[in-house]
C-alpha cells in the first residue's frame, strides 16, 4: 500500500549532481533561474515543496563569492521547481578543476560507460576518483548543513534521497556525522543507470569504496530486480557481506540494508494531455519510423541506421513509403567520444540517404537538436513506429513517452531493446537485439506490418501498464519503500 510517507516521517532532502534548476549570469552580472522540466523533477520538487523539504545539488555554474545569494524563481516561470524558494535549495559550491574532474573524469568517462557494460570506453584515472571523493565529501557537508538546519519534531525522522552515480559515496559520511551529532534521519539511494554484473564492476579499481558508499544508505534502489542482484552479487563477492538474495537484503556494518527494484515511469496524464492538443506534425502519407535520444554511444544510434538501410535493402517495397525521423539531443559535446559518435552519424546519414533518395522521398530526416515538448509529443503521437534500441541503458523514458501518445487508433507499434530497462517491464512491445542487424531489420518490418488488431491490443497493455506505473507512483513508492523502514525495522534481519 502507497502511504503519505512524508506527512508520516517528516521532511525529505534530495540530493542530486543538479539542482532541479541552472543559474545563469546576465550580461549585467545578474543571476536568473532558468527551469528543468523533466519527469523526475515534475515529480520529486513538489515532495520537497509540501513537506517541507530542501533540494542539495550544483547549480550549472561556479558561484565564487559564498554570500552569493539564489535567485527566486521568474514571476512568469510556471514549471514545479517555481515553488521551490532559495531558502529550500542548498547550492553546491566546488572548485572548477576538482568538479571538471569529478564530473567529466570519474561520473562520465567512468561510470558511465563502465556501468553500460562497455569497460573498453572507460579510463581509470587516480586522479579522477580523487576527484570523484572531494566532490562527494563536499555534498555530503552541504547535506549535513541541510539537515542540520531543519527543525527537529519529536517522531518525526527526515528521509535524504540521493540520486545516481555522482553521488555513490556520498550517504556513509552522511550517516557517520548524523550518528556523531545524534541527529536521526534514514538514507535512500536511487541509481538511474543500469549496475553491472560483478566481473564488470570489479575492474574499477576502487570498487569496495564504492559499495561501503552505498551501503551507507537505508535503502538503495534501481529500476530493475536484475541490478538489484547484481549490486547484492557485488555486496557478497567484494565485501564478504551476508546477503538475502531473495528478499534481497545486505548485511553491513551491523545494519540490513534493503534493495528494491523501483522501475521509474513518466508524467504519464501530462503527454497525454499535450499528444491531445499538438497540431498535426508530418504532411505526407509516408509511414514515419521514429527515433528519440540523447546523442550518446549507449543509445545504438549507428546500429540502429544500419538496420533501417538493412531494411530498405531487403524490403524494397518500404522505399517512398516509410522514413526513419531521428531526433537527437546534444549531449556531452565537449567529450572527443561523443564529437566522434556524431561525425560518424552524420556520415552515416549522408551515405544511407545518398544511396536511397528519391526526388521524392529522403529514407531519413536527421534532427540534431532539441525539440519542444509540444511538438515531441505530436512525434510520438503521429509516428508508427516508436524505435528504442538502446546497446544498454536503465529504463529508457523515451519508450514510456511514446505509448503515453500513442492516441490514434489504430495506434503504432513499440520496438524495444532486451537491454534497456524499459525492455524489462513493457512486455507487449516487440523485442529487437540491436547488436543483430538482420533480426534488428525483421523486427522493423514485422512492425510496419503488424495487423492492427494486434497494434491495438499490444498498445492498449502498453499505456495501461504505464498510467498505473507513472512517475507519481514511483516517487510514491520509494518514499513508501523508505517509510516502512520507520516502522518494520526490526523485521528485516537475514536468519
Ligand atoms: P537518459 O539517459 O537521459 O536518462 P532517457 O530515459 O531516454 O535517457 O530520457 C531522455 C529524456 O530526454 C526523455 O524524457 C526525452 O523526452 C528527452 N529527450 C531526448 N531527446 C530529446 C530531444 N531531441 N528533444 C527533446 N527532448 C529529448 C537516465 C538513464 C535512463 C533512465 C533515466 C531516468 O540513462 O536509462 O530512464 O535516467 O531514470
């Protein structure tokens, strides 16, 4: 049963690399707000807002005078984050070489890749982790400071939420100064990206830190039961932990530490409502295969053009019929990897278009760029193919978006790769191995001529299951996750 946690417990503090806003200069030397409008935040900033709460993150700029004070909100921004006053938001200050290092170095040039399976892409610098260790330490004191300045009510003990692998080490210093100053408060930990099997993770050489880090926590989550266990696997085999694989629990330091898969999901009611009111998007009849991403070599984007040209190749009657619409975001475009993962689309694109366009027809219209909600949501709605194939990714939020705006009837077809999360939990969407290009092409085809008795049954399913699991639900459970610790404490013991 979903309770009102917060209401029960106290106050929550979310931590997170970001705040759920940047802060920009003016020309004038001024600093504004500038909105974040994602799910997580749509989801998580009223929790902190109506319980009291206080959000610790990094602004997106280096602040150099510590008395600068946050901006309020614009009186014209209307995002979730507009309620949250300067006094709830605690900014993160760190030094520019030390969080370049951090951020660039050990999050992204490490983790990243090395939790997406993909170790050959990942350096191991002594640097970095040290790096990676004074930034955490920073925002565990930011945390404490938080935490300090709440109000203390008797039975009432405040929940600290920390977001994904910035932030692994940060709960044990956080729980190790709380015990010194006697302040009561419980620790949930959320990984948003995949945690890999044992052999994988060992190969970071601070691998045991790591785990001790998280273990600080009460409980930590991940979207899918197979990180729970790989994290469980890592527990026992790194560290020599106890470990309940069933009811997953870790045994550490004295303390059980629970693990529990928490698959995120989406504003669901809100893409449907803007997928009702868009304008149509695409002019022809043409059937649009579409695809939306971040640019980052996790997401299969090179896989997925060639199993578009392996269509075209072996199914010639798609050509003047169907395009394929990829629309990628920028992302991380500092980092040689991704300026080479973009070279390398663009010459794809030009090649596959060089060989197939007609004077009628391009077989794919590349965007490279963002796209405003409004008109995301008339793609996904108008689109008949929703294509997500990721080599490796934690859920995948562009899969749940998609079927979210899937309102036509007939309604498209879902292609999902077993490797994403999403792959996990949307069952009636049609599975496809990015890594095989000939079945990835089936799979398309297969899709494009799906009867649509079949799409409307497999759709219906798809958006069911994602309305009950919205991104409400999963804020609500993890906090419902956390709550029951309050009071089951006792019970979580492995015989
Ligand atoms: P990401 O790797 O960023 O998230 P994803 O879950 O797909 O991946 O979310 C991307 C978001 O960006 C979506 O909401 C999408 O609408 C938006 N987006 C992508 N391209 C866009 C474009 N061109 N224009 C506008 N918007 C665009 C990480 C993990 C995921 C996990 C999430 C949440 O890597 O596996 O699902 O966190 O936990």
């Amino acid at each position: 049963m979903i309770v009102d946690v917060v209401a029960s417990s106290g106050s929550m503090i979310v931590v997170s690399n970001r705040l759920p806003f940047v802060l920009k200069r003016t020309k004038d030397g001024k600093l504004i707000r500038k909105a974040s409008a994602g799910g997580l935040v749509t989801a998580v900033a009223p929790v902190v807002i109506n319980g009291n709460g206080l959000w610790v993150g990094w602004p997106g700029i280096h602040l150099e005078d510590p008395n600068e004070p946050i901006p309020e909100s614009d009186p014209s921004d209307i995002t979730p984050t507009s309620g949250l006053k300067s006094n709830k938001v605690v900014a993160v200050r760190i030094d520019p070489l030390i969080f370049d290092s951090y951020y660039n170095g050990c999050c992204n040039a490490t983790f990243w890749p090395l939790f997406h399976s993909m170790p050959d892409r990942a350096t191991f610098k002594r640097e970095h982790w040290k790096s990676y260790v004074k930034a955490n330490k920073e925002f565990a004191e930011c945390t404490m400071e938080a935490l300090k300045s709440l109000p203390r009510v008797p039975n009432e003990v405040p929940l600290i939420w920390i977001h994904d692998y910035h932030l692994m080490l940060a709960a044990n210093w956080i729980r190790q100064a709380a015990e010194d100053l006697e302040i009561n408060c419980k620790l949930g930990f959320f990984l948003h990206i995949p945690f890999p099997p044992w052999d994988i993770f060992r190969l970071f050489p601070w691998s045991d830190e790591i785990l001790q880090g998280m273990l600080g926590c009460d409980m930590v989550g991940f979207h899918i039961t197979d990180y729970c266990l790989n994290f469980v696997d890592c527990c026992q085999r790194n560290l020599g932990c106890r470990v309940d694989r069933k009811n997953l629990l870790v045994e550490h330091g004295g303390r059980t530490v629970r693990v529990r898969p928490l698959p995120i999901g989406i504003p669901f009611d809100r893409f449907v409502e803007l997928a009702e009111k868009a304008p149509r998007v695409f002019s022809t009849n043409q059937k649009i295969i579409l695809g939306v991403d971040r640019l980052d070599y996790t997401k299969g984007l090179v896989h997925r053009l060639r199993a578009f040209e392996k269509l075209l190749e072996n199914y010639p009657e798609h050509i003047e019929k169907v395009s394929l619409l990829q629309i990628s975001v920028p992302s991380r475009t500092d980092v040689k990897e991704y300026q080479d993962l973009k070279e390398e689309m663009d010459q794809l694109v030009g090649r596959i278009n060089g060989q197939f366009t007609t004077p009628n027809w391009s077989p794919i219209r590349y965007i490279y760029g963002c796209v405003s909600q409004d008109e995301l949501a008339a793609f996904y709605r108008d689109a008949a193919v929703g294509l997500v194939t990721p080599l490796r990714d934690g859920m995948n939020l562009v899969a749940k978006e998609f079927v979210a705006c899937q309102i036509n009837i007939p309604p498209g077809v879902l292609i999902v790769s077993p490797f994403a999360g999403a792959g996990e939990t949307m069952h009636e969407a049609l599975i496809s191995n990015p890594y095989e290009i000939d079945d990835a092409s089936e799979v398309i085809h297969r899709a494009l001529t799906m009867p649509e008795d079949e799409r409307i049954l497999r759709m219906n399913y798809l958006r069911r299951r994602e309305k009950l699991n919205d991104v409400d639900y999963w804020t609500k459970s993890f906090l419902s996750a956390m709550g029951s610790l309050l009071t089951q404490e006792d019970h979580d013991d492995i015989g």
